[in-house]
C-alpha cells in the first residue's frame, strides 16, 4: 500500500506475490485446521480441512506448489539473484517435510506442520535479505 501510495500504481510483482502470500496462507492455515477437524465437525465449524474433505493433503500440496511457484516468479520478475532462489529452495524444502508431517492426519503432527511455516517465511526473507545485502 506504502508503494501505491507513493508511486500512483501497483506493479505486477505486487500482485503475484499478493497471489503467493494468499496461497500460502490457505495451505498453512487448513494444517491448523487440520489439527481440530473433530471437535468441529462436533461443533459444526466449516473450516478449510473439513471443506476440502479427504483431498486436503493434495490441495494443500497445490497450495504450497502455488506459493512457491509464485514466489518463484516473483523472484525472476525482480532479478533477485543466487542467495533468493537458496532461500526459496529451503522454503520449498520445508514445505516437502510439512507434507510428510500431514501425511497421516495426526493432529499433533499437523500443528508441527503449521508451526513450521515460521522456518519457512523465515527461509524466504533471509533469501531476500541475503541477495539485496550480498548484490555486487
């Protein structure tokens, strides 16, 4: 918002990664949700692991795909060098073991998958910060 304000406009390295963040969001927030899907069937609470039913692994895994693919793209838009796409390749690393975590459904180990994605926000800024801070 800061940018637009300043500048009048949007770019479209703005907006793909606006796309990214949501995807992202959605995917590690359905692993939340994940953790109590009994109690809200119980309850009656439609949240994102009930909605998407026995297909929330796969469609948390297009999510992630999603984000990362994004962010990728975002990455490439920007010019962002070596120390980005090592960053992004952690990230999407970490993204893998959430998967493995969620592969059972296990509420314990679906909140580890969700609490995992600080490391990953985490892998993704210290690619950024990296690359502007190392850039010749």
């Amino acid at each position: 918002m800061a940018f637009a304000a300043q500048t009048g406009s949007v770019p479209p390295e703005a907006w793909v990664l606006f796309l990214s963040v949501v995807l992202w969001t959605t995917a590690y927030d359905t692993m939340y949700a994940m953790v109590d899907r009994e109690d809200d069937l119980v309850i009656g609470i439609r949240s994102s692991a009930i909605l998407f039913g026995r297909h929330d692994r796969l469609i948390i895994a297009a999510l992630q795909a999603g984000a990362v693919g994004g962010l990728a793209l975002v990455g490439w838009m920007s010019s962002l060098g070596r120390w980005y796409w090592a960053g992004l390749l952690a990230a999407a690393l970490l993204a893998v073991h959430q998967q493995v975590l969620i592969r059972d459904r296990d509420p314990a180990a679906c909140f580890r998958a969700f609490l995992n994605n600080n490391l990953f926000g985490l892998a993704v800024f210290a690619g950024i910060a990296l690359d502007y801070l190392f850039r010749a």
